[in-house]
C-alpha cells in the first residue's frame, strides 16, 4: 500500500509507513493568500508543523480527541517556532486569516492508535510503538455533513489477522505496524480506506491531564482494584470530581464493573467528552504550548504539514454537535466457548455502523438489508433523577405509543440534569424520533448507555418539567 505525500518528504517521512492507495490521499488545497500579507517562511512553517502534529494528537483513553476536541482548541499562541519574535503572540486564528489556510477537500478516514507502553523504550523511538494496541479508533472527517465520526474498537475484539490468523486485533501492531492494523479492518469490517494513522503511546495521559488543569467527570461507583504485576492500583470515589492524570488513568483502566475492555471503552468515550470541554476552556489556552512540548515524545504520525492545516481548518468550523461517537457491536464471549476472552462482533449491526459512520454502501446487510422500525428497536430506559419511577414513567409512554422492545435497566448511581437520548450503536435518525415523542432530551452519539440495547434514554431532571406526547398532566 503506497501514500503520497503533498510536500517533499523529510527522511522521517520517506520511512513513515503509507496506508492509503488513494494517489490524492487527504486532497487539501490551499486557499489564494491575501495580496498584503506575507506568508511565514517554509522552513519555520515546517518546524511548526511538525510541532503542532502533535498538538492534534493525545494519547491513551482519550485518543479521539486527537481528531476532535483537541482541534478544536486551535487559538493557541505560537511560540518561537516561526523562526522570530512576533511582536505579540500569533495565533492560529491569525495565522488563518493572513491566508495561510488549507481545506479538506472530501471525507478522510484516520486511524488511532493508543499504544500500551513498552518496557525500556527510549522515549520517540520506533519501538515505543511497537507494543499492542490499548486504544484503537477509526474516524472520519467529513467536511460536507461537518462531522467527526469515532469507532471505537475494543483491544479484545475478535478478527482474523491476515497472516497471523484469529486472535485478538491488539496484537496486529505487534505483527506489523498500522499498515496491518489497516489490512485488518478492511478484511474484517469491509473496504474501509485508511487515508493515514496516529500512534500515540499511553504514557503521555497523566502528564496532559494534569497540564489542561485535570478533567471533570463523574465515576458512577467506588473503583478499588490492585495489580501488582501492571503496577497497577486504583482507588476511586463514586460521584462528581475533578480527577488529576493519574486517578484519570486510573477511570481509564479499571475493568471489575463485570464488562471488562467494554467498560473500558464506555469510560474512554466519558473521558473524550470531557477532555474536549476542558480543552476549549479559556484557561486552558496558555498551557498549550506546553502540552505539545510534551506530546513530542509521545506521537508517530505520517501526516503533513498541510493535512495537518487542512484538519484544524475543519475543526475550527466543527459545530458542538458534530462530535459522533459509536462501539463496534457485539458480544461477550461465553466462557466455555473459547481459551480467550474475546469481543465477538455482530456482523449485521458492525455492518450497519460501517455504513452509516464511514458510507460503505456497497456492503450489503447479511440479514434481509432493512433495517428494523424503529418501535421494534430495543430501548433501555435508566432513571438518573430524585423521582423513584421517573423510568417506569418513561417507559410506559413509549409502549403507549407503539415502541414494542422497552426495557429498565437499574438506576444511574446519580442525576443528570438534563434527560439524554443514547445512540448505543450510532443510529441518530432513531435516537431523534425517540426524542420527538418524549418531548425532551439531549441526542448523544455514544456507547455508553446498556450494552444490548439500540437506544438507551437516561432520565434527568428536566423530565418532570417537560410535557412528553402522549401525556396527560
């Protein structure tokens, strides 16, 4: 598999590993400067570049904000990296608007890579990548529905590994770098392109974290776990808090809540959406420059200067609501059906998913290729207010109204404030006309409502002031 590259490539570069056939690759063009301006020279503009990489990049259990949240905080003053001292701080914004400004053309897919820290590899060597996946996201960028699509894959799905055979797809790094890791999701999901990869290792979550000032997020129960052969110990309250870098590598890793790597994933998705509030906070702006000195051990990516221009144009534009997020469906393996414990995907719903977030479709469902109505999709309904029945009452109106697959699932150990529809499998069409009959909520393209359901809605606050049709008050 070959890439081009839009500019003369460095040596690092030339050794980069190319995924995508696609000769145009990424296609960004560059807008025409403005007359009075003059561009910055192309050497700093290089160093910046492969600078502000990795500032687009973060590692570990938020890795999608690589993509996202983390273009999304593109105002950052520069430091000296454009070779003078500007008179007051430059920022990207300026940068843009003296005509230095470059567009994603058409969709692109990015393959990310967290990767498990491997013992005694000397910091922004090759073999600081070369361990296993602990994070694994497929994501499109598309600037014609102005949306960031995010697969997130568990480390312990199950797939044929060309070359290798069946075993877990973490170990496809191991075996032969993202070029296999992208020959294994096309062989296993359909003929997804992977226009170009970002591996991150693992060891730089603390240290961002605590740069950005931690992260707000709420643990839902007390975490205690220990293993000693990880070096691993957790111990965390339930409830609302501020965790610093290590209690959120901590949330990250614990997997004794019964649902493992799944659970994992579920929190990495919790740990992306608050990464992405943090990082657009404005007091935040002035540690930037700092987190991405410190990303530059940490990143192994064969993107371009321009590409990398063309991305933070289009987060710049992002909207709030265009961050989708979803889980490769599936299943727990039984514990007698195989030696290992493996994600076992379904393949009508993973297909339905590839489809829809990545528009392959020329992939035919297995099934009968319609997709179910959406009052046969299966619904959990979880109280997350001080009202003891407030899902009992959810969830009597909806099978009032023809929804035939209704189910509670215990209560959330807290409250929300404001009642959320969960796209448990991306399905946002089904997760709106849900919405539509109650009346009220908050559409999330997330996987971290219940496993088994299509559609998960967690009943906040707001519930008791809205007036759901149907409802007689």
């Amino acid at each position: 598999m070959t890439m081009p590259s839009l500019e003369q490539p460095t040596p690092a570069q030339e050794s980069a590993l190319a995924i995508a056939d696609d000769p145009k690759a990424l296609q960004v063009v560059e807008e025409t400067p403005a007359a009075n301006h003059t561009a910055p020279p192309p050497s700093a503009l290089k160093r910046w570049g492969q600078r502000f990489a990795w500032s687009l990049v973060f590692t570990g259990t938020a890795l999608s904000s690589a993509v996202g949240g983390a273009l999304l905080a593109t105002t950052t003053p520069l430091p000296d990296w454009l070779g003078h001292e500007p008179a007051a701080p430059l920022s990207l914004g300026e940068l843009w608007q003296s005509g230095f400004r470059y567009q994603v053309t058409r969709p692109v897919n990015i393959l990310v890579m967290g990767i498990d820290e491997v013992p005694n590899a000397e910091p922004g060597s090759e073999e600081m990548f070369a361990g296993r996946t602990d994070t694994l996201l497929l994501t499109r960028i598309d600037p014609d529905q102005g949306k960031l699509n995010v697969l997130s894959i568990p480390r312990d799905t199950q797939v044929n590994i060309p070359g290798e055979g069946v075993t877990k797809i973490n170990h496809a790094n191991i075996a032969g770098g993202p070029e296999l890791v992208a020959d294994t999701l096309q062989a296993n999901l359909g003929p997804v392109t992977v226009d170009r990869y970002v591996r991150v290792s693992t060891g730089a979550f603390r240290e961002m974290v605590d740069l950005v000032g931690g992260i707000e997020i709420y643990v839902p129960k007390r975490m205690v776990y220990e293993d000693q052969t990880q070096g691993l110990y957790i111990d965390l309250q339930p409830g609302w808090q501020t965790l610093n870098g290590d209690q959120a590598e901590q949330f990250a890793r614990f997997r004794a809540d019964g649902n493992g790597d799944i659970g994992r994933v579920q929190r990495q998705q919790m740990l992306l959406r608050a990464l992405r509030e943090r990082l657009t906070s404005p007091t935040v702006i002035p540690r930037l420059p700092q987190i991405i000195r410190v990303m530059l051990r940490y990143v192994d990516t064969n993107l371009t200067l321009e590409e990398i221009l063309a991305l933070s144009t289009f987060a710049l534009d992002l909207p709030s609501d265009g961050l989708q997020m979803v889980m490769l469906p599936g299943r727990f393996s039984a514990p007698n059906e195989f030696v290992a414990s493996y994600w076992i995907m379904d393949p009508d719903a993973n297909q339905q998913v590839m489809n829809d977030f990545f528009q392959l479709n020329t992939v035919a469902l297995l099934s009968d290729g319609e997709s179910r109505a959406v009052s046969q999709l299966r619904i959990a309904v979880q109280n997350a207010t001080a009202t003891p029945d407030a899902a009992q009452q959810v969830a009597s109106i909806l099978r009032q109204q023809g929804f035939s697959n209704v189910y509670v699932v215990p209560d959330w150990s807290g409250t929300v404030r404001r009642t959320q529809v969960i796209a448990q499998r991306g399905d946002i069409n089904s997760a709106n006309v849900v919405q539509s009959v109650l009346g009220t909520g908050l559409v999330v393209s997330e996987s971290t409502g219940d496993l088994q359901s299509d559609l998960t809605i967690r009943v906040g606050e707001d519930w008791s002031l809205a007036e759901p049709a149907g409802t007689i008050r």
